[in-house]
C-alpha cells in the first residue's frame, strides 16, 4: 500500500511542477509574432505553467509581463483560462504588477474575477498599490463605486 502511495506521490508531483519554457514560445512572446504562437499553443500548453528564471507563468501572464499586445489578445480568443494561477499570481495580478491598463480591461471583458486574492492574502490592488501602478489602483477602485 506505502508502494502504490508513493507512486502516486511522484506522478502526481511530476506532472503538477512547472515545465521549462520553449525557446521558440519565448521568442515568439519577445517579438510579439502571434502567427507563430499560432503554431506553438496547444490545448495541452495553453495553460500549462512554465519556469523561466526563478518564477512560473502561463503563455497569457508571460505575455503580460513581456506586453505581448497582440499575442495576449490571441490567447485570450484561444480561451486561455484568464483565471489560472502560476507563481501565487492570476493574470490579472500581473496587470496590475506591469501597469498595464488595457490588458487588464481586456480581462474584465473576458470574465475574470477583479477582487480574488492569493495564498498570501494578497488582491490585484495590493499589487497595483506595491508596484505604484496608479492607473490600475483606479480602475479596480472605480468598481467600488
């Protein structure tokens, strides 16, 4: 029975840590060359989480991170989940994080959750606050009015 647990322990471990991210979806994110992350996502990477340096992100919070405009809108039509937490962070935290406005209003439009908080208790606006992200601060208190 300790055998079969500790199998499972390890396929399950596995499977749950953070892939090495791509050469080339790193490079198509950098230049922002959404013919070519066409041909890179798939339903099993679209919302897989991928190391790079020290911390983990999806294809959609890379994109984020690295401004990727156009790349961000294709995964967000390719129904990336706008949801999925990598690195203790949603999507929409790294909006706020990055400062990036329209990106974050992109989210909205698809769903997201604006008032989620992560393990550590922290919300999209801690993030705005943290990172002096004042036009993000703004936007998600303009949703308290």
């Amino acid at each position: 029975m300790k055998t079969l647990f500790f199998t499972i322990l390890l396929v399950v471990s596995t499977y749950a840590s953070a892939q090495e991210i791509n050469n080339d979806i790193k490079s198509v994110l950098e230049t922002d060359n959404v013919t070519e992350l066409k041909k890179q996502i798939t339903s099993k990477n679209i919302n897989s989480c991928f190391k790079l340096e020290e911390s983990e992100y999806t294809l959609l919070t890379l994109s984020i991170k690295l401004n990727a405009k156009s790349c961000f809108a294709e995964l967000i039509a390719q129904n990336a989940n706008v949801e999925k937490t990598c690195n203790n962070k949603t999507p929409f935290m790294y909006t706020a994080k990055y400062n990036r406005l329209a990106m974050a209003k992109d989210l909205v439009k698809a769903g997201v959750q604006i008032r989620v908080r992560n393990s550590d208790k922290q919300s999209a606006l801690d993030f705005a606050k943290k990172y002096e992200s004042k036009e993000i601060i703004e936007y998600i208190k303009s949703f308290n009015q």
